[in-house]
C-alpha cells in the first residue's frame, strides 16, 4: 500500500486495503484464466476441475497480490490444497515458466 498523495487525495491499491477514515471501493475485477502449454494433460479432460487442477504443479501470483487469497479460498472451500510450486509478481513471468515447462509435471 502506498500513502495518498496530497495533491490528489486519492489512492489506487492493487490489493484490498483497511485505512481508517477512508473509503474502499472496487474498481476493477480480476478474470482468472488456465495457461498450459497445447500438450498439457489436462486439456484432454472434458471439464477442467480444481481437483484436477490440484493434480499438477500450479504457477500463480504471490499471496496479497492480484487476489491470490481469493484463489487459496476457492480451493480452501472445497477442501483441497493447490500444489503451487512458484509465486511470481508478473504475470510474463509466469508466462514464460509455463512455455519453459514448469508446471507441466
């Protein structure tokens, strides 16, 4: 979280933030989306799952970021642990280990 500035009295935060005396509001809303390589595995299934999700090493963002708690809840609620095996803050560099391979088990 970085402070407002003065001159403008407003903040833009990735992140959901508390900040007493302050107003939060949405702005934006994050679409989430499967990256894999056209061989993956689990292209060939019918319906992708989270439970076949959970089969495969997952690439994601780093937690408190782009709402990554949302995608640990998602799982959480449904009993399951995702098998994360890199965070990363950009997403051309999760790109790049999915075409590296990482991720593909």
């Amino acid at each position: 979280y970085f402070p407002p500035q003065q001159q403008t009295g407003y903040d833009l935060s990735p992140v959901p933030v508390l900040v007493r005396r302050c107003h939060t509001c949405p702005c934006n809303r994050w679409n989430r989306c499967l990256i894999v390589p056209k061989s993956h595995p689990i292209l060939l299934q019918k319906k992708i799952t989270l439970e076949a999700l959970c089969q495969y090493p997952i690439i994601t963002y780093v937690a408190g970021f782009t709402g990554r708690g949302h995608l640990n809840d998602t799982f959480g609620m449904a009993g399951l642990v995702p098998h994360i095996v890199l965070s990363a803050t950009d997403t051309d560099v999760i790109k790049t280990y999915v075409r590296e391979g990482m991720g593909s088990d």
